[in-house]
C-alpha cells in the first residue's frame, strides 16, 4: 500500500539530486514555510537532495582509529584549488554549513554494546540488505539506532555523502509518508551522544538543518558503534532522511561516514558496495557492503573509471561522475540509431540513485523525446504516452568509447507519474548546466524486470537489459556486468586493490 500511496499522491513527487526539473523553483524557504502559518508555494512536484561542498585539511586515520582536524574555508585558503581550475558542474548548490564540534558531550557515555553481530560481521567481511522501493521514487533501507534500537528508514543516495534522519512531516511533501518512516529520538537511547555543531543544507526544494549526534547503528547485518549523524530539528519537502554514500572522508565532511567506519572496524575491507535498484515494480533489490554477489551474472565485471579521475574533480566535491561516451535509441524491429558521434564524445555524468530522473544535455533530449512524440509543458518537462511502456524498445547507454553498452527499456525508462501521466525518464539540465545526471530510471534499468531464475542453458536465449552495478573507492571504479538470476552467493571484495576483476560470475 506504501508503493501505491507514493504513485498516487496528489503531489506527484519525484526526488532529484541536484540537477532539477527544467524552470522549476521553490520560493519555500525553511525559514518562511510554517513559522507563522503562511501560505506555502505550490508543490514543484519533486524533492531534490541535498549537495554540500567543503574543503578541509584531515590527519587521516592512524593505527588508533580516525582522527580529523576542521575544515578550511575555501574562500579564504587558496591552497584549496590547484592551480589548474578541477572539474566541476556548473549550477551546483552548495553549504557553507560550520564544523561539528567534536568535543562537546551532554549525554552520559554509551552503554556496552553486544560484540556479537560485529564478530559475524568482521569474519564475513559483507554485509547485506534488501532496499524497499517507493513506487519508483526513490528506495529505502532501515537503519536501527540507539539502544535500544529505534527502527528509521531513510533514502540511499550515491550523489550525496551525509547521514541524516527525522525530517519534519508537517513541512515535507507527504505529511502521511513521512509519519511511516520513524523517528530517532537520542533521549531514549541510553548510548546517545550529543556531538553538537550544525548541520544545514540547502537544495532546489526545500532545507534541512539539525544538529550532529553519535550513537551506535545497525545497518545491513552490521552493528556500528559510534556513527556521527545529523538529526534534524527543521526541514521541508522531503519526507525521509537520507544516507549518503558517496565519497565522503576526507573529502567532503571531517569525520569518518557510515562506510568509512565499516572499513575502519574491519567490518568491511574497503569501502565498496554493490547495488541492485531492480526493474519497475519488480520488488527485487538489494545493498551489499564489501562483498559482490556472483550469482547475479556470468563472466568478469567491466569497469568503468570514475571520470574525470578523482585527482581532476573539486577536492570538495568528489562524486561517482563517469563518462558517457554514446547516446542512442533501439525501436522494436529496428537497428539501433546513435543520437551522438561514433567517436570522440564526452559527457561526464553523475550516477545517482537519489535522482528518480536522469538529466542530461537539452539537445539530446530533444532528439529523444521526438522518437516518443513527446509533449513539452509550461515549465519545460517532456511528457509522453504511457502506452510506450509496454513498447519492446531500449534506450541506449555507452561507456568506454562504446565497448560497455546499457540498454534501458522503455518500461524502465518512462517513469509513470500516476495512470495515463507518463514523464520521459531523461529531462534537461538546468539551462547552461553541466551538471548531468544518470538516476534511477538510468539504475533501475540496469536490471531485468522479472528476475527470473535463468540455468546455464537458457542465458544465451533469455538475455535481459540489465546490469549489476559495484561502486569502488578504493580503486575509483564503477564496476558493470550484465544481471541474471541464478540464485545468491556473495563474496568478499576490497582486499586488494581491483580486486573486483577478478570475481566471476556464476550464472
């Protein structure tokens, strides 16, 4: 009932992650929305997540643990930027959020917590979790905090890099959602730590602001201790936290993230995770920290490099961009056409599975809405016949001067708003922004359908247009494979670096 409320809320939400919908604002700050009960704008009809920018100068972690200094500010440390100006998308948000304070404590200090589950954990070196999918939206993993343990959803996101929980229901975009996804409430947890400093974000729709506390966290058959987090005191529009796993220490933010800290207590060999987003309305997916499940295709993993290099980007601003190199369409019956030039093309873009559109250039939206009669509204959205979902045709991706190909299909590509509304699943960027985006109509079709239990026999008959896809820090690579289904076997990566090649698969 979750999934379908989602589809057919009146607000017709979709989360984007930076890149938003074209001509779209929000006039709702978090400082004018309920204060005083004043009328709020218009709901855009999406939530865009946060992206946060800092620079700062880190100890890094020793033998003892992590140890990290404050942040520099970039305007006044000239030493921030190399000299040759590093990658960077135009038109993107920033914080100029100050530093935790890492020193000031209020609550009494944790209670021992069971070493159980972390022995398990550190002889397994992986841990798993289903995701829960939200009607397309966005996908969900529980998280349990505090002892005892309080039970709080929130959204992954690869294109952000914090943990926050507790958004303010009364201001976000679904009031009743909201209230389904739990709360965190440090005063009952007898292993709180309040941490202080501020947190405060602000994205194309809406805020969030709170402050930072420490408690110990269970998260894909993992217990960890001390994790710092942001819990919210004021937010708008969204309607669940959110986990960030992209590249965080010592990038963007002065202490150890949740995947950080799996590396550091061993719980984990390197911070790695491979992800499965599922086909629309399939019900399958699933998070594996530090581990790849080999039953899921056949042959070696294909990387892709994190483009440009991590030594090119903004230093405080690392992302999982990678280079996409082809566009194109396949009609039933009909050999694929290229929107762009066999060679020689370059669009560096993000992959972000907290965007539930991808946003890439005007023009070759443009080409591609044409090929689905698309109509263009007011505000500049391509909207097209819902009837095109059940159409056996693909979208077309290239990596690696074409020799990685992703198809997407039409079903997984077109994202149904609500029955008979139907949005292109690639909407422009922001206007003279390159700040383009592969979401999840980009990731979920990376994956079959269906998932149907595919023997050895049948795989050369019974292909599907999907990919399993491993995001590796340690070796700066996205890792990609056609997705099968043959049952489920995980096994451990990040001992060495790239060693992520060497896995095959069993299907």
């Amino acid at each position: 009932m979750l999934l379908h409320f989602a589809i057919y809320t009146t607000l017709f939400l979709t989360v984007s992650h930076g890149a938003s919908l074209p001509n779209l604002s929000n006039e709702h700050s978090l400082d004018d929305g309920d204060k005083g009960g004043g009328k709020r704008t218009r709901d855009p009809g999406y939530v865009r997540m946060p992206v946060s920018r800092q620079k700062f100068k880190s100890k890094g972690k020793s033998k003892r643990g992590w140890h990290w200094g404050p942040p520099t500010d970039p305007h006044n440390d000239p030493s921030a930027l190399k000299s040759n100006q590093p990658f960077q998308p135009t038109h993107a948000s920033s914080s100029t959020r100050p530093p935790p304070t890492l020193t000031r404590i209020t609550r009494s200090p944790p209670t021992q917590q069971s070493p159980t589950l972390h022995r398990r954990a550190a002889d397994r070196r992986w841990g798993w979790s289903n995701l829960e999918e939200l009607g397309g939206i966005a996908y969900i993993i529980q998280l349990d905090i505090g002892t005892p343990p309080q039970k709080v959803r929130v959204f992954v996101d690869t294109g952000s890099y914090e943990l926050w929980v507790n958004p303010r229901c009364s201001t976000s975009a679904s009031d009743s959602l909201c209230q389904t996804f739990g709360n965190y409430f440090p005063s009952k947890s007898n292993s709180a730590m309040h941490i202080g400093g501020n947190f405060a974000v602000t994205y194309g729709t809406g805020a969030v602001r709170g402050s930072y506390w420490s408690d110990v966290m269970s998260i894909a058959m993992l217990q960890i201790p001390h994790v710092q987090f942001a819990v919210a005191a004021d937010s708008n529009y969204t309607f669940a936290g959110i986990l960030g796993l992209g590249y965080a220490y010592p990038y963007s933010i002065p202490y150890p993230s949740v995947l950080n800290l799996m590396v550091s207590q061993k719980m984990i060999s390197a911070p790695i995770f491979s992800l499965g987003l599922g086909g629309d309305g399939d019900g399958f997916s699933e998070i594996i920290f530090g581990g790849v499940n080999r039953w899921k295709f056949a042959g070696p993993l294909v990387p892709v490099s994190i483009w440009p290099p991590i030594k090119e980007q903004d230093p405080r601003w690392v992302q999982y961009w990678v280079n996409v190199t082809s566009v194109g369409l396949t009609k039933p019956k009909e050999a694929g056409k290229l929107y762009t030039p066999r060679e020689g093309f370059s669009m560096p873009t993000l992959i972000d599975t907290g965007s539930t559109l991808s946003y890439i250039r005007e023009d070759l939206v443009a080409v591609i809405g044409q090929q689905f009669n698309a109509e263009i509204d007011t505000q500049g959205n391509y909207f097209v016949d819902c009837k095109y979902r059940d159409v056996a045709g693909t979208v077309d991706f290239g990596f690696n001067s074409g020799a990685m190909v992703i198809n997407v299909r039409y079903k997984d590509f077109i994202y149904q708003l609500y029955p008979g509304r139907c949005m292109l699943g690639v909407q422009p960027a922001d206007y003279g922004s390159t700040y383009y985006v592969l979401g999840d109509t980009f990731i979920r079709g990376a994956y079959c359908e269906s998932c149907p239990f595919l023997t050895v026999s049948k795989i050369s008959t019974e292909l599907t247009h999907a990919y399993i896809v491993v995001f590796d820090q340690q070796s700066d690579v996205v890792w990609m494979n056609q997705y099968y289904n043959c049952g489920d076997g995980v096994v451990t990566v990040g001992q060495t670096p790239r060693d992520t090649k060497n896995v095959v698969g069993a299907c």
